[in-house]
C-alpha cells in the first residue's frame, strides 16, 4: 500500500522528552514508520500518553525528532512551513483578536493579506457557520464556536498537509457530533482545500472511523505502529453511516486494538506507572 | 451552536446578580464612609483651627486653604506651576513608555538578558528613588534635564517590573500559534506578545504615572524654580501656609485624575481579556 512518493513519509521515527531536574531522556516515538498518500484524511488513536501530540508537534515542525526521517514532499522537516498547518487541542485563540482577525493571522504571518486573502477569510466564516459574528471576541464564543475559528485559522493559509490533535475533545458530546459532520462538509466543500492531506489525533474511535480514510493505531508509549487500517465506507460521508453495520464492526474491531494497547483495567491503579511489565493481577499494594 | 433559553421576566435575581448588587452595595459603602472620615477629619482640623486652639497660621485650615486655592484660580497664578508639573511628568512618561516597554519585552523574552538584569532592576524597583537624587544633581545639575531624569528614575522601574513579568508570561500556546504559521519574529512581537502582554503594560503605566508624578514633586521640592512642588516649598518658607495646602489640594486632585485616566485606558484596551 505505498505509494513510491508518499506525501508524507515516516521511517523508523524517534522522538524523546528531556525533562526533570536530572534530564533525564524518555522516549515518546520510538520506531514509527508510514506513509501518507496526497490527499488523503488519516486518523491516529492510541492510549492515551502514548506520544501522539508528541508525534504531531514534530510533523508541524515544532520539535526536532532524534532519529529516523520525517519527509514532507521528499523535503525533510526541519521546521514550522507554510505547507503546514496546526490545529490545537486547546482553541488557542489570541483573546484579543476578532473572530476574522483570528481566521486572518495564518495570511498575515506569511505576507498574504492581500485583497484575496480577505475575500478566502470571508468566504471561510461563512463556510465554518459563523457569518455574521465575524467582529465577535473569542470570550463570547461558545466552545464550539472557538473551535470552529480555530479550524477556519487553519485552513485559511491552504496548507498541504493539515495537523489536528483533538481539536473536539474539550466538547460536549452533541456540539462534538455537529463539529465532525461540519469538518466532513468543510472537508468535501471547501474549494481550495477539498481534497488535501490530514492527520487527525482523537480518542474517539466512531469519530475516527467517520471521518478517515485511513486509521492508524498507534501502541502504548513509546509510540510505534500496531495496525493500518482502510475505511472503505463511501464519501460523501453522512451521519447515518454511524450506524451501519459496517462502521459499528469497525469501530469495534479498532477499539479492541486500542484497549489491548491500553490495558486500562482494574490493575491500572491511580498514579501508579503502567509499565511493560505489568501484567494483570499484581498484588495490591 | 448553543440554545438561549429565555428567563421568564420575573423580578427574583439570580445568584450572580445578587453577587454583583452585594458587592456594588459594599463599595457604595465604603465610598460613603470615606467621605464620612474625611469630613471628620477635616472638620476637627477646621475646629481646631477656628477656636485658636492650634495657630492657623502655623496649621493652616481647610477653610483658608480652600480660600487660597480659590484665589490662585482666580487670579491665574495656579496654571503655571500646574502645567509645569504636569510637563514634567508628561515628557517623563513618554521616555519612560518609549524605553520602558521595548525594553522591558525584550528583557522579558531573552533568558540571557532576563538572568543578567533580573537582579538589578528589582533592586532598583525596591530602593527608594530618593536615595539616588544627591548622586543625580551630581551627575546632571540641578536644571531642567535633571528633574527630567528624577521623573524617568522613578517611573520606569514599576513599567520595567511589569512589563518583564507580563512577557515572561506569555501563554506558551499563543506563541506556538505563531511559530507554526511562521509569523515573522516582529511580527510575533507586535501581533502575539505585545498584546499578551498589555495587560500587565497598563497596570506598568499606571503605577508608574503615580510614581513620575511623585519623582517630579520631589525634584521641584528640591531643585526647582517651578512646579506644583516649588510652590509648596516657596510658600512653606513664606509661612503662607493656606496658599502650600491649596497647592498640595491640587497635587493630590492630579494624583487622582492620572492614575484614574490610566486605569480607564486600561478597562478600554483590555475589554477583550476576560478578567476584566
Ligand atoms: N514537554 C514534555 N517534556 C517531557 N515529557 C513530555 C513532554 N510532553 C510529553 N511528554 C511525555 O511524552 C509522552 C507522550 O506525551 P504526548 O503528549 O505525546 O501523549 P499523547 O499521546 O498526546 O497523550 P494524550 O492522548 O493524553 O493527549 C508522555 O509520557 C509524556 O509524559
Ligand atoms: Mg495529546
């Protein structure tokens, strides 16, 4: 399934965290490889603190990986750029911006605030259901609302290839099923942008399932590949796919890999590390 | 998208609002009792006065001060030394805005210039500017730079202090913001940390108008032929003690008036922050 030039090519990735007072070294990534064809929407799951934020902030270029090659366009990344964009788990939206202000920056930090770049960031409130609360502030925002802005931000500059790290987590269940039906309706409207390259980090399997081409597993920490999986359900994707028999043997197939990853289970006490070795039934301590 | 549920129009206030009133209610208070002790204090000094018990032309009464400051109005002799004090202070903060905050974002956002001067400019913010004013006329004269200098000495540090902290605090998330979208490095400055960092900027300016106005009294107590301070010195000297408290009334009224601009200012160029 590898296509001779991928987009984005991951090989034997190695990404580690210096922290504490000693530094000491941990490995995040270690030993991740794949490839992402053009064009495609890629999801990636894993237990939670597996490295997968760690993973994607090295593809935006915002950490250096220590071994093994990250290739976007057969150019190492070295760096943030302009092919890249990022969408954050937290809406990070600058306070003291205007819903279009906010949606403009990404033109404006690459001097492309011209005339088109106005009528692209107009046409982007609209699309992502904002019109007509463009001068509103993000503290009158809804959670929903934030993020909205915050995926219009990111589309805005057009990237190649779009990053988000669960950019509907902090939502409510309702407004979260909305956001992914509008994110699937953005993603097959938006002129400019149908059909680019996207890495999704959720641990939402459904969500995953929904709106992806292709969902990575990814295993516990630290992070190499367990399972590649193609979704083979039709685009245009529909709310009422959630509930076909085949998106349910999916979902639950993927949910199974993951919670094998996990072990989150009764021997999992609170604040105590789970290591490789931790196998059920340990004696209490 | 969020549904508004409409309240039914009824006269019972929710908990916030009772909150709010309560508090509105306090201050409301404390505002009163404020007036309540001045007037107390006032009056017994008016008293006390009157019935020859202290010499008034020693102590001064609110009555006679209030004279004096009516005639000084009248007669035009209050504007000079005003707008002289006010002149100080006003070319004092603007060298302090125009060092203080550039200066003090760039400290903020270097490690390396945050380690080396971090020790020096706390001392200096904590050492009381007066101590310096032998060494500044030494150095500067007793003319019309060195009240200037007095006024920036006392003024910036509070600007500096601020200023540091606020970009040091900079939300790490808004700065990732614009390194993913390759924002320019003034760009960064101007459009990210700059307004990250107002907030603690205004609070800056306004402690530090408070303190240019106290630097530029202090210099004209000293070494000035003109200004609010100069007048208080001169007529105190004079024994026209009604005509010194008149003029340390419309110090304090400017003390007032500054600081409340300020804060103003703050509350428009802030209204995003949702602190406010
Ligand atoms: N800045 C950092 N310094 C040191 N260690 C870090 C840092 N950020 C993450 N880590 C560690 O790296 C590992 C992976 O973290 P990461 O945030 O990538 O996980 P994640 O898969 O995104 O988790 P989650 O699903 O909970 O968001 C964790 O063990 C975490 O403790
Ligand atoms: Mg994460």
């Amino acid at each position: 399934m590898t296509p001779p030039h991928p987009k984005l090519r991951v090989r034997d990735v190695e990404i580690g965290h210096r922290s504490g007072r000693k530094g000491t070294y941990a490995h995040a990534v270690d030993g991740l490889s794949f490839d992402v064809a053009a064009n495609e929407f890629i999801a990636v799951v894993g237990p939670s603190g597996c490295g997968k934020t760690t993973f994607l902030t090295a593809v935006a270029g915002l950490i250096p990986i220590s071994g093994g090659t990250l290739e976007l366009d057969d150019r190492r990344i070295d760096g943030p750029g302009r092919d890249r964009s990022l969408v954050f788990q937290q809406a990070s939206l600058f306070p003291w911006r205007n819903v279009v202000q906010n949606i403009e920056f990404g033109l404006k930090a690459h001097g492309r605030l011209d005339a088109a770049g106005r009528a692209r960031v107009a046409e982007l409130v609209e699309l992502v259901g904002l019109g007509g609360k463009g001068d509103k502030y993000p503290r009158e925002l809804s959670g929903g609302m934030s993020q909205r802005v915050n995926l219009a931000r990111a589309l805005a500059t057009d990237p190649e290839l779009i990053l988000l790290d669960e950019p509907f987590a902090a939502l409510d269940a309702q407004t979260r099923e909305v956001m992914q039906e509008e994110l699937t309706r953005i993603w097959q409207a938006d002129g400019v942008q149908a059909g680019k390259t996207a890495m999704f980090i959720t641990h939402d399997v459904p969500e995953a399932v929904f709106l992806a081409d292709r969902v990575l597993v990814l295993s516990r920490g630290p992070a190499h590949l367990v399972a590649d999986i193609h979704i083979d359900l039709p685009r245009p994707r529909t709310p009422s796919m959630k509930r076909t028999p085949e998106f349910l043997a999916m979902s639950d197939r993927i949910v199974d890999l993951v919670m094998a990853q996990s072990q989150i289970g009764k021997q999992d006490q609170p604040g105590r590390r789970v290591t490789s070795d931790d196998h059920a039934g340990v004696a209490a301590g | 998208m969020t549904t508004q549920v409409s309240q039914p129009a009824s006269p019972v206030t929710g908990p916030l609002e009772r909150a709010v009133n309560a508090r509105k209610g306090k201050k409301l208070t404390t505002g009163r009792l404020g007036v309540i002790g001045l007037v107390v204090v006032l009056g017994a000094w008016q008293v006390t006065a009157s019935a020859g018990w202290v010499d008034a032309s020693f102590a001064s009464s609110p009555v006679g001060a209030v004279k004096a400051l009516a005639h000084m109005i009248g007669t035009g002799e209050l504007w000079p030394p005003l707008l002289s004090t006010l002149e100080s202070v006003a070319y004092g903060m603007i060298i302090t805005v125009v060092v203080g905050i550039p200066l003090g974002l760039l400290i903020g956002r270097s490690n390396t210039l945050y380690g080396l001067t971090e020790p020096l400019v706390s001392i200096m913010y904590s050492v009381p500017f007066v101590v310096f004013l032998p060494i500044i006329i030494f150095w500067f004269g007793i003319g019309a730079e060195a009240r200037l200098v007095i006024v920036v000495w006392s003024a910036i540090f509070p600007l500096l202090i601020n200023v540091i902290a606020g970009a040091r605090n900079v939300d790490m998330h808004y700065l990732q913001v614009a390194k993913v979208f390759c924002a320019p490095r003034l760009l960064t400055l101007r459009s990210v940390t700059f307004p990250a960092t107002l907030p603690f900027v205004l609070t800056g300016v306004r402690q530090s108008v408070g303190r240019a106005l106290v630097g530029a009294i202090v210099a004209e107590l000293f070494m000035g032929n003109a200004g609010l301070g100069y007048v208080v010195q001169t007529e105190t000297s004079a024994f026209k003690m009604d005509d010194a408290m008149a003029a340390i009334v419309v110090i304090a009224v400017l003390a007032i008036v500054l600081t409340r601009s300020v804060a103003w200012i703050e509350r428009r160029f802030t209204f995003w922050s949702s602190s406010v």
